[in-house]
C-alpha cells in the first residue's frame, strides 16, 4: 500500500479540442509506463470506436502513472458540454484539477463550465497553457483572461494563487516560462507534487468508497471503480453496498484492482485516497456507496444537473420495418434503455401510455445522437422525433434553457451570422476583434434556435466559422417562433425502387437526399423542396419506351449529386410532424403519417386545435 503522502488525484479538464487527451499521452510516455519498443496507440485513452473516429472523449477514464516515488492519478475528462455529467461525477474523485486552456483561443463556454464546478468542490487547480508553440499564441493575455474567469466565478484566496505552467501537448514539452519549452514535462509533474495536496481520510476509520465510474467484463462482470474515501479495502472483504434508495444488502469483495498506465493490476488491499476498481458485487450502480458491515454510513449522492432536451424514441413501425435490424421489438429497446441509464447518469429515460414509446432526456443534440449512433452499431432499429427543449415552469411561468454561444468567424461573415441569429432571438454580450482578420461574437440564445443551426452556419461562414455553446441558465420563455425549418419537403408517392428517369424529373423542385436504386416507401421524405411546403412527388416514375431512338439525349443527362444526410445533420433537419428511422444499415426520414389524405386531414385538424387554443 502506498504512503498517503506519495499520492496525487487529479482530474483533467477543458474545453473541447484544447488538447486533454493529448496531454495524458504524453504524461504517460514520458513517465516510463511504457517499455521502449511497446506500440501505443495515439489517443490511447479514447479508447471506443466513436471516440477514435470523431477525435472526442466521450466517457471520463482514469490511469495512473510513476513519477519518482509519486503515484499520480489521472482523470481524462469529456471537454463537450453534452457529456457534463461525465464532469460533474469525476470531481469527488479527486483533490486538484488541471485546467487546460489553449494560448490562442483563451476561455471558452466550456472551460467556464467546467471549472465552475471544479471550484464549488473545492479543488485546487494548476493551469496548463496548450499549444505555445503556435505562432498566434497570446499567452499574456489568456492568463489574465483566465484569472478573470477565476473571480467571475468566486473562487477563493488559495485558488486564486495557482500555478502556470506553459506546454506544448503534441511536443511532449512544458516550462514555467512563456519564450521557451523544456525538453520534457517535467515541469509539470514538479507543478503538480508541488501544489496538489495529498488526499485526506484517515486509514484507520471504518470503510467508505463511493462508485463514480463502471466498467463491464465479460467474466468479471460489472467492474465499480471510484476513490477510496476513508479506511482501507481488502480483496475477499465482506462490505455492506448502500443502494440509491436507503437499503442495505450485503456483498463480498471478489477482485480488487489498482492503475497503472493503462493496465489495471491486481492488488490485496488499498486505503483512503487510492482510486482502485472492485469487482464481485452484483448490480452495483453509480452514485453508492460501499462501506464496513459494522459502520453502514452513506456519502451524499452525486448531484449532476438536470437534463435539458429530450427525444421520443418509438419502435419502427415503417414499411421496411425489421429490415435491416437485429433488435427491434419495445422489449429490447426498452432493456437497451434502461441499461444506459446505469452508466451514464445524466441521461433520463420515461415511459410513456404506449409501450412502444418512450422519452429520452439528455443534454444536448450530441449526447442523444452518441447514444444513438452506439445502438444502431449494436443492431438496434428504432425511430426518433424531432429533439425537443425540456420546458420548466418555475413560479408559474414558463422557462427555458439558454445557451452561451461562443462565435469565431471571418469579418465578411459576420453580417450574414448574426441576422441568422438575430431571427433565433440571440441576444449579443460581447465582441472582440483581436485585428487578425476574425471576428469574435459572444451571445445568450434559447437552446431551441441552436437546434438544426450548425448545418446553416457552415454554410453562411463557407465552413471557417467556429462555433461553441454551454448551457447557460434558465430564462422566460421567448414565444413560439424560435429557429426551426423554413423549408418544405419531397415526399414520395408510392412505394418502389427510385429510378433516374424519376429523380431528373423532379429534381428542379429542390434538393434530393436519395440515390438511384434506393428503395422508397410512401410518405418517406426524399428530399428538400425550394419553397417553404411540402409537396408529393414520384421518383419511382419509369421511362415509356419508344421505337424511336434519340443519338445524344440519352449521353448528355447529367444529375445533381444528392445531399445524403449523416445522423446528426437528419436530427437537426427534423420537423414537429416527422420521424427519423434509425437502422443498422440506413438512416430514413418520414413523415409520421404517411397517407397523403389522412396527413391532410390530420394537419386541418391541428390547425383548428392551434386556433382554438389562441
């Protein structure tokens, strides 16, 4: 077992893409974790095939490495405000932060976020400056924006007085000095000793351990890692688990597992302030805790903060339903469901009247389109509805959830984005021109005008623009008409095989989303129409043969490439009245009802009912 002293717990945290993961790799190599001639791979955290292909941290994980006589460990946090909740939990884990903050780009929405709750759990931080070595670096005046950030967001004396330490992740280098780079990162591990404290809990008090992360082994099964809070753990103990709701059941220590670098090894006991994994105790979940038989005492339960947007998620019941998917009845949607919520605990699942329903709240378009994405690899067929803002009533009126948008973009752009913005009822705080030709605009926006926006913006700003947005505050209700669609739809008229001849013929009313030979059923939504209703088209239309044959028609027929919509963009691109079905292998868009007399007669229906209600 370690001496105390000899330990440090620290969590990682940033804004997205300001380099966390990058910085653990090179702790780690640089530490001597690896033999020599031992492949790593780059990222080596990022360990899931989403987070691999998009270049994200999707779950918070933990390693450990040697520094001298030191055990350092290491947290890696999401930096994307949809995966908060990963944050908020990691931070009882640990007794300091470092808080990455890119030299050029300074404080952003989520670096803001995520410090908040690093200094309401009392952590002491050391800031890291990433990426010195770019040559629009500007790390004078990103310390002061980050010591602004500090007292904006009430920390205290001890707080206040933190290190700086100024890196370059990709290099593998950092000093204490701006103008030039160490060899290594030593000064970083020297920071780190230096002003991270040692945790506190006494060894020889009764056991308590509380579960902040799970893991799954296929033998082992569910694997509880968290921190030791106080007393020390044995493998083949006997532990009273506290549940969620108050009661006690017993159970047994089977494994006990430490960190080192990636591996987790085997180990007889551990004591207050070591992060160590347990397995052998059944249907343990996040948020309890573990402690001795003879002194069942329960730490506070995690807080992580409320959800705000949400999805219906229903069985597929299209034409081509049971297609494609593995899974596809409400029985197993429902455990897939249920199953998440045990792991990731800012998600919400409800059900509804109908058992083939039920609403998915999360924290942002991201987060549910993660969840989606992961089940339709697993097999699952489903269908979704347009996401949704989750409306509160606080005093009687209604609120809610607003955004802080963080906008850099070139300045012939910056017209065209904020009359874009301007029609969502954003309200502009702030903005910079820091004379490089970009423009920064800060602004508070309702959550639902982001909805289906990032897709426009790339157009307006020709793909240059950078956009990021945090969860602000709750705020009145701002009426009925914020962002949305402008545009109608093609929806398709009978069921078959789409064929060219049909596509040319209907191609000049919009933009299509389909291919040639794509199989279509009625009521499915086949492309974008150029005005703002909806109108019934038929690609599935077959040439009538002639005898008479034309030399050049037929060469000289040139189709537009259709736009083939990824699974975020065909969320955002949703409407009130449409599904998106989901499958292994395709990604539809339908309208809910597919008849095209009954959609009539549902829509007159809903427009007497809207006037009714006024």
């Amino acid at each position: 077992m370690h001496n105390r002293e000899l330990i440090r717990n620290i969590a990682i945290i940033a804004h997205v893409d300001h380099g966390k993961t990058t910085l653990v790799d090179k702790l780690l190599q640089q530490s001597g974790t690896f033999r020599d001639n031992e492949a790593i791979a780059e990222r080596a955290l990022d360990s899931n095939d989403l987070e691999r292909e998009r270049g994200i941290t999707i779950l918070a994980k933990n390693t450990a490495i040697r520094y001298k006589d030191y055990l350092i460990n290491i947290v890696d946090t999401p930096g994307h405000a949809d995966f908060g909740g990963e944050v908020e939990r990691i931070m009882r884990m640990v007794d300091g932060v470092l808080l990455v903050v890119d030299s050029f780009e300074g404080c952003m929405p989520q670096t803001k976020f995520v410090l908040r709750k690093a200094l309401q759990n009392g952590l002491t931080p050391v800031v890291v400056l990433n990426k010195i070595d770019r040559p629009n670096a500007r790390p004078a005046e990103v310390v002061d924006e980050v010591l602004d950030l500090f007292i904006e967001l009430e920390a205290n004396d001890d707080q206040l007085d933190f290190p700086v330490v100024y890196a370059s992740a990709l290099n593998g280098t950092a000093s204490l000095d701006p103008e030039r780079q160490d060899a290594n990162m030593e000064a970083l591990y020297e920071k780190i000793i230096e002003h991270i404290p040692a945790p506190k809990g006494n060894i020889e008090e009764p056991l308590q351990f509380q579960v902040t992360l799970l893991d799954y082994n296929e033998y082992l099964g569910r694997i509880a890692i968290g921190r030791v809070n106080r007393g020390i753990i044995k493998q083949g103990q006997s532990i009273a688990v506290m549940t969620r709701d108050g009661s006690i059941k017993q159970g047994r220590v089977e494994k006990l597992f430490g960190f080192s670098g990636l591996k987790r090894i085997e180990i007889e006991e551990a004591g207050a302030g070591d992060i160590v994994a347990i397995a052998g105790v059944k249907d343990i979940n996040i948020g309890e805790t573990l402690a001795d038989p003879a002194h069942p005492e329960a730490m506070p339960l995690l807080e992580i903060e409320e959800p705000t947007m949400q999805m219906t998620f229903l069985v597929n019941n299209s034409p081509f339903a049971g297609r494609e998917g593995k899974w596809v009845t409400s029985r197993k949607l429902r455990e897939r469901l249920f199953k998440e919520m045990e792991t990731d605990v800012s998600l919400r699942v409800e059900e509804t009247d109908s058992p083939d329903e039920f609403i998915v709240s999360g924290r942002g378009e991201l987060h549910l389109g993660i969840l989606l994405e992961n089940m339709r690899r697993e097999g699952y067929e489903l269908q979704v509805s347009k996401p949704e803002v989750i409306i509160k009533e606080i005093n009687g009126v209604k609120h809610e959830p607003m955004e802080k948008l963080i906008i850099d973009v070139p300045e012939e752009s910056m017209g065209a984005v904020m009359e874009s913005l301007g029609t969502r009822k954003a309200e502009m705080l702030n903005m910079t021109n820091n004379g490089t030709g970009n423009v920064r605009l800060e602004f508070i926006i309702p959550a639902r005008g982001l909805i289906g926006y990032r897709t426009h913006f790339l157009t307006i700003t020709r793909g240059y623009g950078i956009m990021n947005h945090a969860f602000d505050s709750y705020a009145p209700y701002q009426g009925a008409e914020v962002g949305g669609r402008h545009e109608g739809v093609l929806i398709a008229s009978e069921s078959g095989v789409a064929t060219t001849y049909g596509i040319l013929s209907v191609e000049d009313r919009g933009i299509l989303f389909i291919e040639p030979g794509t199989e279509v059923y009625e009521g499915m939504i086949v492309g974008e129409h150029n005005r703002d209703n909806d109108i019934v088209v038929n690609v599935c239309k077959e040439k009538a043969l002639t005898n008479v044959r034309s030399a050049t028609k037929e060469e000289t027929v040139k189709m537009k490439v259709p736009r083939i919509l990824s699974l975020e963009q065909a969320l955002e691109y949703l409407n009130d009245d449409e599904y998106c079905e989901i499958t292994p292998k395709s990604i539809r868009l339908r309208k809910k009802v597919l008849d095209k007399g009954e959609r009539a007669r549902y829509e007159k229906q809903r427009k007497m009912a809207a006037n009714a209600a006024e």
